[in-house]
C-alpha cells in the first residue's frame, strides 16, 4: 500500500541502519518522539521527552504551548541555526587569515602571537612569553600556523569535525567547546613545554572537536569503531612524529571531552547548571595551570 511521503512508516533498507528523512546519507539511532522518523543530531530538537523532528515541533505550534516551549533546540539545548556551519567557517577563515599575514610579515609576526616567545625559538634561551604578562599568546597560539601542511591538516580536521558538532551543540556551546579546548592544549603546553620553546597551531582545539564528537557519538549510540579509530592514529602520530607539541593534543583532548560530556549528558532540567558549570571547570583548571607554571618561571 502506497504512503504519504515523509510518514512514519517510511520503507528502510532492511540490511542497513535507519537513516534521517531530511537527510538519506546520515545514519542515525534517533527517532522522534512523536512520529518516530529518524533524525540525525542537525534534525532533532529537544523536547521534554526526548527529541522531536523539525515537522512536529512546527505542527505542535498552535496547540497552545508557549512560544519559548516549542522553540527548536539542539541536541544540546542550543538554538538551531539556519547556516550550521557559520562559525566553523569563521574560525576557518581567521586561521587563513593570520596564515597569509605570517607568509607576508614572516618571523617578525610569529614572534608576536606563538605561546612561548621569540620565532624561530632558540634553545635554552628563555624568551618573553606569557611569564612576562602576554596571556594573549594562550589565544593567539591557537589561530597561527607557519607550515602550508600544518594548517592544511588543522583546518581539514576543523571542517570535517566541526560542522557536526555545531549543528549537534547550538553556536554559543560550539564556540566555547573550541576555545577551551584550544586554551586547555595552550595551558598543558606551557605547564610541561621547555621555556626556550615556542608552539602554535589549532591543534589543541581540533583534538578537542575530535574528543567532542566522540562523546556525541557515544551518546547517540553511533558505531564508535571509526572515530576510537581516527583518535587513535591521531595519538599515534602525536607520540610518534617529532616536532609535534604533544602537550597541546593531549590538553585540548582532555578538555573537549569534559566540555562535550557535560553539554550532552546534561539532565534537562539542570541543563544550563551543569552545561556552564562543566565549562566553568575547565577553565578554573586552565587559570590555575597558568599561575601556577608562571610563578615557576617568574
């Protein structure tokens, strides 16, 4: 018997798993609470029983609940956005930007925004630095590259797993995931990392967005195998290649983590409590790892 398009009862493919009705190429373990059509995390939106699709909140309207009761939220209580993508783009082009602008000004410009001090840095000789007041170069660090292959891998990685994590978390809880996770690999690296050193790059951030997402994933009951997969050669070449700041992947990671379990498996009716809180944390722990590492060198 023929059925309406869009309906619950949607034929599958028997030999896969579901995938969205808004978007056939997204496998997905999540229903609608109301018509059961499968939603990926970009679809589903809160509601006070698990999620409900774009449709039923829309359809549910006028049934006299209040404007701010069938609002469309994330999976994190977020507000969804008409571009998903809009601020993985502008952290795109920020590093793209302070790119070219290093390529133009060369070492002069590195030695103003890397973590440590002076580019190219010259060992055993401690260089001005965030001891010296320039905490800016916690955030600064994070937007610069100096190596075409190292900005082409940080800025892949911030596409492919940024997007998702933006349309799944709402704008305000994707740009704070970014930014502690990449001050959490800057505040690592400047505990352990050698004064005579310098670091930069995203790639704190981007282990952070890799943590995230596999915290999501876990959450939506998604096959894990690929991303345990993809943080696990990513750790390897961490520990393995040389002129890699270890420090910054493993710092980012551990914060992208804590951030993304606390935004996800927040109850609902503490969400904001136990979402800002957990990012509060986060950067206590990176303000006191800052102090702490500055009064050893000062």
């Amino acid at each position: 018997m023929d059925q309406a398009p869009g309906s619950p009862q949607e034929p599958r493919d028997a030999q896969g798993p579901p995938t969205c009705y808004r978007h056939p190429d997204r496998e997905t373990g999540i229903t609608c609470t109301r018509c059961e059509r499968p939603i990926c995390p970009e679809c589903m939106i809160s509601a006070s029983v698990g999620f409900q699709c774009p449709e039923c909140v829309r359809g549910g309207s006028g049934t006299g609940h209040s404007p701010a009761a069938t609002q469309p939220r994330t999976l994190a209580g977020g507000t969804i956005a008409q571009d998903p993508r809009l601020l993985t783009k502008i952290i795109l082009a920020i590093n793209l930007l302070v790119f070219v602008a290093v390529r133009v000004r060369g070492d002069s410009l590195l030695s103003d925004l890397v973590l440590i001090g002076e580019w190219p840095p010259h060992p055993f000789v401690p260089t001005e630095g965030v001891a010296d007041g320039q905490t800016y170069r916690l955030v600064t660090s994070m937007f610069t590259h100096q190596e075409i292959w190292h900005i082409a891998f940080n800025m892949l990685g911030l596409w492919w797993l940024g997007g998702p994590l933006e349309a799944a978390l709402g704008r305000a809880r994707y740009l704070t995931l970014y930014m502690l996770s990449g001050l959490g690999g800057s505040a690592l690296t400047y505990l352990l990392e050698d004064a005579s050193k310098a670091s930069l790059g995203a790639s704190g951030a981007i282990f952070g967005l890799l943590g995230a997402t596999a915290v999501l994933m876990r959450r939506l009951n998604y096959d894990m195998r690929p991303v345990i997969a993809l943080l696990a050669l990513n750790l390897l070449f961490t520990f393995t290649w040389s002129g890699i700041a270890w420090q910054a992947h493993v710092g980012g990671l551990i914060a992208g983590v804590a951030i993304a379990y606390g935004m996800v498996h927040a109850p609902r009716e503490r969400r904001a409590l136990v979402q800002w809180g957990t990012c509060a944390v986060v950067f206590v722990v990176i303000v006191v790892t800052v102090v702490l590492r500055t009064a050893q060198l000062t």
